[in-house]
C-alpha cells in the first residue's frame, strides 16, 4: 500500500479529533503507521501553523489535569509530560508557571483532600506524587499540630 502526504495528513486529524497529541506522540504514530518522514514533516508544520497542534497549550491543559485532577506535584507532572513527549525545558517551564500561579491556600486545600487517601505518613505520600518537601512541610506541621491537639484533649 502506497501512503501519501493527503493519506498522512487523513490521519493525523483523525487521532487529533480523538484528543489531543503532543508533537512528539503524534510524530511517534504516524511513523509507526508507515508514512514518510517527508510526509510527517509536513503534516506536523501545517498542523502547528493551523493551529491544531500546540504543544505549550496542550501542555498547560495536561499540567493543570495533573495538578487539580489527579493531585500529582510538580516533579510527578514534569515526568509525566516528558514521557508523553514533551521537551524536558518546556515541560519544566509550563510545571513552574503553573505552580507560580497556585496559592498557599489552593495547594492546601488539594493537600486536604489528597491526605484522605493517605495511609498513614501524610508527608510522605505528598512526597510520592511528585510535591517538593518545602510545599509539603508547612501542610505537615499542621497536620502534626492538629493531630497533637487532638491527641492533648
């Protein structure tokens, strides 16, 4: 079977109308599916000139899933966009300005809401999904404290 530009450009809009790709994914895909180099060059250049393929905004979109959605941290969010093909840099870059644009009180409120799942060391679970010790530990003590207290009554 001969493959073509049209056939790989077919394609390439049939996994995108499925979800969102990376670059990367999407590239990886229609290798696997036999087309030309040539041919997915040009496919990713018309699509990303479209519009239809944008890593940085596909990127913010999966790291705020990450974050509010599946309560991962910054470290757990930056993995998982580099292993859906996402440069380390860039990946890094939309994780840190996520995380810069997050208030004490949101990352404590999910930290409440993730620490229910928690059995037992609620510090170490954080850690587990990818939060640095120095967003965890002000959370902690007051877990600790709070625990203390109740302990003291």
């Amino acid at each position: 079977m001969n493959l073509g530009p049209d056939d790989a450009w077919r394609k390439a809009q049939d996994l995108l109308a499925r979800r969102a790709h990376f670059s990367a994914e999407l590239r990886q895909k229609l290798k696997t599916r036999g087309f030309s180099p040539a041919d997915i060059d040009s496919v990713i250049d018309r699509l990303t000139e479209f519009g239809y393929l944008d890593d940085v905004r596909n990127g913010r979109q999966l790291a705020e899933h990450y974050l509010w959605r599946q309560g991962y941290g910054r470290m757990m969010i930056v993995q998982r966009l580099r292993k859906k093909g996402l440069a380390s840099d860039l990946a890094r870059q939309i994780t840190d300005e996520l995380f810069a644009g997050v208030s004490a009180a949101e990352l404590e409120e999910l930290f409440a809401r993730l620490s229910r799942k928690a059995r037992g060391n609620v510090y170490l679970y954080l850690y587990r999904r990818g939060f640095l010790p120095e967003e965890i530990e002000p959370f902690a003590a007051r877990c600790r404290e709070d625990h203390h207290e109740h302990d003291s009554r």
